[in-house]
C-alpha cells in the first residue's frame, strides 16, 4: 500500500497575496470592513481569493482587538420548543448584525451555574441564555469573568449579569382568576422543578390568586417540566382522588401530558377539567390540545435582551426587563365547570 499523501496545507493569505501581485497586508484590508483599500486592489485580492479558495480566519482579527463578534447562546438541553424559539429569534436577529453565535451545552436544563467553566474558556463577546443563575456564589463568579450576560426569567443580576423576565407572578394571579370566572372552586398547580425561579413566582402568584376570590390553595403537583412528567403526575393524582375541576401547569408540555392522563382515564377537557399551561409553544394551538396558555412573547424577549447588550450603559448588567406574557384562551377553558 503506498504511503498516505500529507494533508494539503490551507490556502493562506501569503499565496493570495502572490497571485495578486499584492502585499500581505493589501489582502488583510481587502477583508477588513471599513479598511483604506481601492476598489482595484480590492477586485483584484478578491478575485485571487476566489480562485484558491480562500476564507480569511478570525483568529488574528480577535487577537489583535480582544472582540470576536460571536455571542455565546447557552443551552440546557431544547426538550422544552418555548427555549429553542427563543434562542432561535436570538440567532436571527444577530445574523442580521454580522455577529455569530456559539452554542454551549450545558448538563443542568434550569441553571447557568454549569457553564463557569465553558465560558471562562472561550472568548466571546457576551452570553445570552434561557438558563438561570441559581446561586449567588454562582453569579459572583460569573461577574468575575467580565462578560455581559443576560439570562432569561433568572431571580438573580449581579454586575455583568441581566435577566429578561416574563411576567410570571402576575400571570399566575391572572390563571386563577380565569378558572375561578368559569367557576372552577378546587384548582390544581403543576409546579415542575422546585428550583426553577420562574415556576415558583408562577406558582405563588396563582395561589395568591385563589386566595383573593376566597378559594383554597391550590393542589400541589410537581414533575420535571416534561410531558411525561405532566402525565405521570397527573395519573398518579387520579389514583389517590379524583381531579380537580381547574389545573394550571407551569409549561405547556406538562399540560399535554396532563391533558392525556385526563383522557386516557375517560375525563374531557374542558367538559370535567379546564387546564392552562404556560409559554405558547405550537403544540398548545394543535387540535387536539386547543391549550388556553400564557405568551412570553419570545421575540420581545431577543429583542430586549439585544437593547442590554448594545447599550454601553446596560451591557455591565445589573438589569431587569419584564415583558408581559399574554393571555391565550383556547378551548381547554372554554366553558362552566358546574
């Protein structure tokens, strides 16, 4: 067998220069935006480059100047379509602006802390996640790094660090006064992760809610913020008693799998239970759901989170922004519970 020819050297910028007949730095303006170069210069460094194949690298131009133009898009996992729709307005809307995005997964679906170490190792320009920070140990060393950051629906800011956040608490007071219009008098609370912020404040808001129309607290069920987290829990309610008659689920993918459990046990929604949910992901206007639901309204969120970054004043952190959700009813409240 012969011997393996040696990978083929990458097209530099020395042999755009040589068929040119340019100089080195003539090409590196050729690609820099804004940079002193003729148009003829320029045509003919392009037409060589095209000729070769040749792609400038970033690496010196972030040597030089300490900026990468990447923002790093931090994930925890995109089971959950509201945070694959919000990241995804986010890429847009950055493309638009000749900046790129770095995707960094991080194992905890719910917390940023995870990622210290990911983003103490890349250099980009700011950070941009649907995670929250769940501890101020976790914020301080986040701060240290000196990267702005904008989370969404995160408890914490800190310098460096901002948060987006949706309306949660006064959403749920809005749930129970919904179920409690269509006179639903037992509700229930699909609460998720307890160490989810935005769950929580939902969660206290709906229950605040019910307590203002002289209702009692709401049942308490928790799953992991999954569809079948939201069936299970609700399947394992119906072993010890029957349903209640109104159910507010902190996600709507918990919703659908509550919605199925109810079914699956010869229950209608809404002719037995009215059930909402929260974030307007597509399924939630599927047929076969038709889920009343809250709107975080994804794109106001991006564009929010783009304003912190842009402005000098706001990109050191320290922020908050809440965008209100907004209501959807649908057919799963639609309606008397008698």
């Amino acid at each position: 067998m012969p011997p393996a020819r040696p990978p083929h050297p990458p097209v530099s910028s020395i042999d755009v220069a040589r068929l040119a007949g340019v100089s080195q730095s003539a090409v590196s303006r050729a690609f820099s935006p804004g940079a002193s170069v003729s148009p003829k210069m320029r045509a003919k460094v392009l037409e060589a480059a095209a000729a070769l194949g040749y792609r400038p690298s970033v690496i010196p131009r972030i040597m030089l100047s300490g900026r990468s133009r990447m923002i790093g898009i931090v994930v925890g996992g995109l089971d959950n379509p509201f945070y694959a729709a919000v990241l995804d307005h986010f890429a847009t809307a950055l493309q638009t602006r000749g900046l790129q995005t770095l995707m960094m997964r991080v194992p905890h679906a719910l917390s940023l802390d995870g990622a210290l170490d990911q983003l103490a190792g890349y250099r980009v320009d700011a950070v941009v996640t649907a995670l929250a920070v769940g501890s101020r140990q976790a914020a301080s060393a986040l701060s240290a790094l000196r990267i702005p950051i904008v989370c969404f629906n995160s408890r914490l800011t800190a310098p460096w660090i901002s948060t987006i956040r949706s309306n949660n608490r006064a959403a749920g007071r809005l749930a129970a006064e919904l179920l409690a219009d269509r006179g639903v008098r037992r509700a229930a609370w699909l609460a998720g992760p307890a160490d989810s912020a935005a769950a929580r404040e939902r969660g206290r808001g709906f229950a605040d809610g019910l307590a203002a129309r002289g209702l009692l607290p709401p049942i308490v069920l928790a799953a992991d913020d999954s569809y079948d987290g939201g069936y299970a829990a609700m399947g394992a309610l119906m072993h010890r008693e029957p349903p209640p008659a109104g159910l507010f689920c902190s996600n709507d993918l918990m919703a659908c799998g509550a919605i199925d459990a109810l079914r699956a046990r010869g229950l209608s929604v809404p002719g037995d239970v009215l059930v909402a949910g929260y974030d307007n992901i597509p399924q939630a206007a599927w047929h076969g759901y038709d889920l009343t639901t809250f709107d975080q309204q994804a794109e106001q969120m991006a564009a929010a989170a783009l304003e912190l970054l842009d402005d000098p004043a706001t990109a050191t952190g320290g922020q908050s922004r809440t965008i209100p959700a907004r209501l959807i009813e649908r057919g799963s409240t639609s309606g008397l519970i008698t």
